[in-house]
C-alpha cells in the first residue's frame, strides 16, 4: 500500500468521524430543545404537587425509553379539565402501556406520530391485530393518518372490525392518505346527515375502490 492510498484512507476515515461527530451535536441539540419546549409547556401546571410528579413521570419515562411527548400532552389534557393529580398520573400510566403495546404492533419501525396515533386507537376500541395488520402492509413507510382514520371511524360508530377491513384493503389496493381522510370526511357527513355509519362506510368506501386498481394481495400482505 503506498504512502497515498494510506494517506487518502486516513482523510476519508476523519470525514466519517468528522461527520458521525457532528450528527450526534445535531442529535443532542434537538433533544435539548425538544426538553426545554416540554419543561415550559410544565410550568403552565399551577399546582406544584401536580407538576412536580408529572415531571417526574416524564423523567422516569424518558429513562425507559418510551416517548415523552405524547404524555406531556396527556397530562397537560388532564390539566386542562382540571383532573386530580391521582387522575393525570394513571391516564399516563395507561397510555405508557398503549404506546409500549403500539410498539410491538407497529414493529420493527415507528415514528412518535406512529406510536401516538396507535396508542389512541387501541384506546378506542381498535383490535391490536388491525394496527398490525397495517402495518404489514405499509411497512416502510408512515400511516399515522391511515391509523387515524381507522380511529375516528370507530369511534364515530362503525363496527371496529368492519372499519378496520375497509381500511386494510383499500391500503392494499393503494388507496393514498389523502383518499382515506376524504373518506373519513364524507362517512363523517352522511351520518350528520342521518345515514347509518356501516352505510355511510360502505357507500364511500365502494366509491374509492372504484377508483383503484384491483389488487390480489391483501391476503399475502398479512399473512403471519
């Protein structure tokens, strides 16, 4: 090996270094912010009491590794409709557990917004085996709205398992977020119009099928 290929291999190894270096103050940097702009958000808790043990939920979370935003929200929810302390703390713990169990479902990849939007699903009544079910079959890229729309059908009245198999094949069938939160808007407006929400859902959904290219692979894409 001459004296310029060691020469160059020592150059190209210090711009790694240099850059792995620069992507961890960047990291380290944006945790920083992203903890100041939560501890401002908890100094709008009057109470002492009440903040400090939010707080310290908050620390012990982060320390397992679970996302803190999604709580701060939670607890500061709970705030807001003057919740006791007791209150606040087990809806956290709840959603703690929500979001550890969205996890697993939405593996081996989840965005906060992910974690988040499954969390509050499984807390709506959204069978676990849909989320997965979801995810298999986008399992590289995000479907915070997909899962969202999933939500807010079930809660508007739609049979879980009936709104989570409109959703699992319209996806199948490429269905993009924007066609879903359409959806979601229009099943939204027949029942205010007084349809029934299975009806409205199985309206809407036909005319978005309509509009996809047939697809043989739903099965396959959840199969185990």
């Amino acid at each position: 090996m001459t004296l310029a290929t060691r020469t160059n291999g020592f150059a190209r190894s210090m711009i790694r270094r240099a850059a792995l270096a620069v992507a961890a103050i960047a990291t380290l940097s944006a945790a920083s912010v992203q903890l100041g702009a939560q501890e401002a958000r908890l100094l709008a808790i009057q109470d002492d009491a009440t903040r400090s043990m939010v707080r310290d939920f908050i620390e012990a979370a982060r320390a397992r590794g679970t996302p803190t935003e999604p709580l701060v929200s939670r607890a500061l929810e709970g705030v807001a409709f003057r919740a006791t302390a007791k209150r606040i703390e087990q809806a956290m713990v709840a959603l703690e557990e929500r979001i550890g169990r969205s996890r697993e479902l939405l593996a081996p990849r989840a965005t906060v917004d992910e974690l988040a939007a499954a969390a509050d699903a499984l807390a709506n009544g959204v069978p676990a085996s849909a989320i997965r079910d979801l995810r298999k079959i986008a399992p590289y890229r995000q479907i915070t709205v997909e899962i969202g729309v999933l939500t807010e059908l079930v809660a508007k009245g739609v049979a879980p398992k009936k709104a989570a198999v409109m959703v699992r094949d319209l996806m199948a069938r490429g269905a993009t977020g924007t066609q879903l939160t359409e959806l979601n808007a229009a099943v939204q407006q027949d029942v205010a119009f007084g349809v029934t929400p299975v009806a409205a859902l199985e309206l809407r959904g036909r005319g978005v099928m309509s509009l996809l290219s047939p697809s043989a692979s739903v099965n396959a894409a959840i199969r185990p």
